[in-house]
C-alpha cells in the first residue's frame, strides 16, 4: 500500500519548510535510509531521508517551493500502483484506510495493520447504518479531545528500540511546547526528546531503564483530568483508540449522559489529586534528593553519575559539574570528596606510620566473591554487533610503519606559535592522510557483493571515547580543509560527541576512519574496521628512542602507524603505497601546503 511522506517537523520552531532540492525522482527506487530531499528550515538546510521502501510515485512540493509541516511532501509505493484516490484526499490516509476497513469487513479477515481499523471496524458492526461523513467524525472523536499519543520517535536511521534513560517529567506535570520529556538511549547517543504538544502528562507508557521499538506507545498528552485508560490499553493491541467509546455514547440517553461526565470528572480529580499526594510522599520518603536541590532548581546529571551517587550514598546537590551547563558526569562522582572526609584525611595520615609499623601478618584468603551485572546500553549492543560484523565478514591485515616526526614537531611549534591558532599532532595526521587517499582512491572505497564504490570524496572519521563506548564523528571533505580548521573541528565534534549532543547525520558518511591512542601512551595498536569502510589507520604515541641519521646514531622522535586494510578491496601492495605517501607528507609537512 502506497505511503504518504508529509513535511517534517525538524525543529521545534519550524512551521514551514523549503524543498531546496529533490535528490529522488518520480519512478526512482527508494530503500529505507536513502536521502530523498534537502529541506530548508527556518534555522538549516538538512537532509531528510526515507523510513519506507518502494518506488517514488508523487512529488507534492517541487523544488524551490515552500509548504507548511504536515503537507503532503511525497508518495511512495509499489511500482504502478494506482494513488489517484490518495491525491484526490489531499494526501489523507483516511479514506484508502475506510475502504481497506469495508474490503476487510466484507471479507471477514481479522486483520489489525492499521491503527484506525478497529475503530472502523467497530462502526461498520453496529446495527444502525451511518452516512460516510458520520463515520468520519465518529473516527476522529474515537481519541478524548485534545488528547496526543506521543511515540517512540526514530532519532537516527539505525534505530529499531529505545531506552528511556531518564524522566524529566512524571505524570500529572504540565508540559508547554518545547520542554524535554525525557533523555532517550539510542544505538549511537543518549540524547533528548522535547515535546511538540502542550497540555498535561496523563500517562507513561515506557518507564525509565525500559526498552521499547520505534513506535511503541511513549506518553500520552491532553487536557488535565481526562480519562486516557482505554487509550493505553487499545494502543497496546494495537489500535489507535478505544473502540468502545462509540458504543458508550450510543447507548445512554442524554440525562444519562451528563450525570455520568459529572460524576466521571469528579471521581478523575479525586483520584489526580489521591495520585500526587501519593507521588509527593514517596518522594518525601527518599533520602538522598536526586533531581531536585533546595532551591527548587533541577540538577542535571548524566544517567550513569546518578546511579553510580546511588550506589555511593552521595549527595549530588553537594556535586558541582564539570559538563556543560553544569551537568554532573561519571567523573565528577568518582573525584568528589565530602568535606568529612576531607577533614580525616590528616588524622588518617597521622596513623599510617603506626600501622606500618605493625609486624607483617600472612594473608588468608577470606571474604565472599563479588560479581556487578551491568545493563548493556544500546551503545554498547550496537558497537558489539557492528565491530563483530565487521571482524568477521571483512578478512583484515595489518601493515605498520615508523615515522620519524622531528620536522613534524618543528612545524607544529611554528603553527602554534601563530596567535589563537592551536593545531595538534592528530590534526596533521588527519589532513595527511586526506591528502593521501586523494592520491590512493582505492584504500577510500566500499565493498559491495556486485560493485566496489571508490570515493572520490574524503570523508573521515575520527574515533571519539566517550563516557558509554565510542562514537565516530566525521569530518566531511576534510582534504579540502586546512590544519587549523581540521583541529577547530575536531575539537568542536569531540566535545559535542562527548556531552551527547551529537547529531544523527554528523556520525554518518564516513570513507575512513582515524583512531589515535597516543596521548595513553600506547606505542602501536590494530584497529578494527569501520564499516563500511575499507581501511583504518591507528595512530600511536611519539617516542624518544635511538635512531641512524647520517650514519650517527641520535635521538630521535618516533611515531608508529598501523594500517587495517579490508582484502576485499585493499591489496597489500596498495596500502602499502598509501603508507609511503602519508610518511612522506607528516615526515615534510610542509608538502601538505603544496
């Protein structure tokens, strides 16, 4: 059945948007992540991108042209496949939906695909035959006026499930447009979802460490006091609403009716009101506060800092954060010290001597064995089934060379000494290696089952660790970037990456990757490949060791690089090219300016 693609909504100011330009055409194969459109938005231009397979079938707003969010952007389906009645509704599913509900009904197949069936098919059951206008306003009053089902949303393009981290609202809270609901725990980031709707939190549908598919019901938002039970349960079936809500107001005549709303809203503001007393003394009864400080003002602190304060009994209103906006991380916790015991630390050291002292006792082994059983984050899932796939599907090897870096670190104190410029080791190395795969296309290339893709574009990831695993921002057309631009943007990704507050397509696109262990001292390390690329370079720390210069042997300054090559499309003899070529541009960086 054909899709209808309306405008998005990709900002939370956007009410409109500009199709700058149309990457598909009418008859093009679409598969689930490809780039359809560039979208101009009120604050970017961005790329958007298919979450449906099939064939583009209609274009509604051509290039250039601007429309409101929710207008009908684009169709997809099958190839062939007759939308005349789609376009004819305005790009509205309602009406293919209606006739899906009579074909189903005559038929007698039970089927629940769509949301809007049962309501539908509950309808079409009932003894007294309605119009067609009836049926639609009996459909949409199916959902309490004003009352919005929140999903699980899709925030980024491998996304299948999400973790809800952390509740920043709990049920009965008001909640504007704009306000961050909760932080979600995807495959790539914790990031945080804000809502598109005003109203009140009538009710959770994921709790918080909970995990649940794209679409799940999330939260429900409406007007406070209304009654959104049915709404949870039939949604959990699989519908979009009650379908016994039609058949309630049916039966009941009028006097009927308002005694039951009368009594039906007292007994809901009795029961809020029983709620939020219960909520309030529970929260009374914890005794360390973890959200909220004495002034009333919320703390912000990363899921894994709060559990591990938990664990620790401490305080985190005593906690000041180093992250931004004063968010409190893993290792504001692990580094703080209460003012107590600060002030035993002397009386401790006082001790030590006489403790020392003490004759030597054997050790016997005693004590009970203690194992932690730690959650897998989503993260963690995705950077053990990638680097798996890859391991195991792409036949690795390894070549590694030395370098000597003398005029490297000449050059570097030159730059720097530059005013506000600040270039490091990994920047050169990055623009080194740039500038080499431009002249070794095939080491920036992708395996597919029929085809080789050689990239003409560099595109280079740069391996960031971060508080839950590792992430790897990309830099994009980074040969055509200078060094001091290479380090601004680095630096830039790499504090964004580490606070999470890196973009889905800013992880996205990369044709090799560069991971750096240097700066723990790590002489040499082997990485392994990030797919789809064909190739990954591991850079070491620079040593002072002996070396042969002029047939004397000096001091000098060495750096080794280890080169993971995919044999699918990397010979031996082509990477090691590449090697050359990079040792000959860090080796003389003054190349790299030619």
């Amino acid at each position: 059945m054909a899709t209808v693609v309306t405008m998005p909504r990709l900002s939370d100011t956007m009410t409109e948007g500009t199709v700058a330009t149309w990457l598909k055409k009418v008859g093009d194969k679409i598969s689930e992540g490809d780039i359809l459109a560039e979208i101009e938005t009120d604050k970017a231009t961005m790329e958007f991108e298919s979450f449906n397979s099939g064939t583009l079938l209609h274009i509604g707003i051509q290039a250039g042209e601007t429309a409101a969010v929710d207008s009908l952007l684009a169709v997809i389906g099958e190839e062939g496949e007759d939308i005349s009645a789609l376009l004819a509704g305005g790009g509205k599913a309602e009406e293919p939906k209606k006739e899906e509900a009579k074909s189903e009904e005559k038929s007698e197949e039970k089927k629940s695909e769509e949301e809007s069936k049962p309501a539908a098919e509950a309808e079409t059951k009932s003894e007294d035959k309605k119009d067609e206008p009836k049926a639609e306003s009996a459909a949409s009053a199916s959902l309490p006026k004003g009352v919005t089902v929140v999903t699980m949303p899709r925030l980024s393009d491998t996304m299948t499930d999400g973790t809800v981290a952390t509740w920043l609202k709990k049920v009965g809270d008001k909640v504007s447009e704009g306000d961050i609901l909760a932080e979600i725990e995807t495959d790539k980031a914790t990031m945080e979802f804000e809502s598109f709707q005003a109203g009140t939190l009538l009710a959770i549908g994921v709790n918080e460490g909970e995990t649940a598919p794209v679409d799940s019901l999330l939260a429900i938002i409406g007007p406070e006091g209304t009654d959104v039970s049915g709404v949870a349960e039939n949604f959990k079936k699989g519908g979009a609403a009650p379908a016994a809500t039609s058949d309630e107001k049916e039966e009941p005549k009028a006097e009927a009716r308002s005694e039951e709303k009368s009594e039906t809203k007292s007994e809901e503001k009795t029961e809020s009101t029983e709620t939020r007393g219960a909520a309030e003394s529970s929260e009374a009864k914890s005794e360390a506060p973890v959200e909220v400080v004495s002034d009333g003002k919320r703390i912000f602190i990363s899921p894994l800092a709060k559990k591990i304060a938990e664990e620790k009994g401490i305080n985190i209103s005593q906690v000041k954060g180093s992250g931004e906006n004063g968010r409190i991380v893993k290792s504001d916790i692990e580094n703080f010290k209460p003012a107590a015991a600060t002030a035993s630390a002397p009386a401790a050291a006082t001790e030590a001597p006489k403790t020392e002292a003490a004759a030597a006792k054997p050790f016997v082994p005693a004590g009970e064995t203690y194992t932690e059983e730690i959650k897998n984050s989503q993260m963690r899932k995705t950077i053990a089934r990638r680097l798996s796939e890859s391991k195991f599907t792409a036949p690795h090897y390894y070549l590694t060379i030395e370098l000597d870096m003398d005029n490297a670190i000449a050059a570097r104190n030159q730059i720097n000494a530059l005013p506000d410029t600040k270039v490091s080791f990994n920047d050169m190395v990055i623009k080194a290696c740039a500038m080499a795969l431009k002249k070794h296309p095939k080491v920036n290339s992708q395996w597919k089952d029929d085809v080789t893709l050689i990239h003409h574009h560099v595109n280079i990831g740069v391996a960031v660790a971060v508080e839950d695993g590792l992430l790897v921002p990309v830099l994009k057309f980074a040969d055509q970037q200078t060094l001091t631009q290479i380090g601004s943007n680095v630096k830039d990704v790499a504090g964004r990456a580490k606070n999470k507050k890196l973009q889905p397509a800013e992880m996205d696109g990369s044709t090799f990757t560069v991971s750096n262990l240097g700066m723990f001292g790590i002489s040499e390390f082997t990485s392994i490949i990030n797919q789809p690329n064909s190739a990954i370079l591991s850079v070491g720390a620079i040593k002072e060791q002996p070396v042969v210069k002029n047939g004397q042997i000096v001091v000098g300054n060495v750096m080794k690089v280890t080169l993971a090559c995919d044999h699918r499309t990397v010979d031996g003899a082509t990477g090691a090219q590449f090697l050359q070529t990079l040792k000959q541009y860090i080796e003389n960086p003054v190349t790299m300016l030619a």
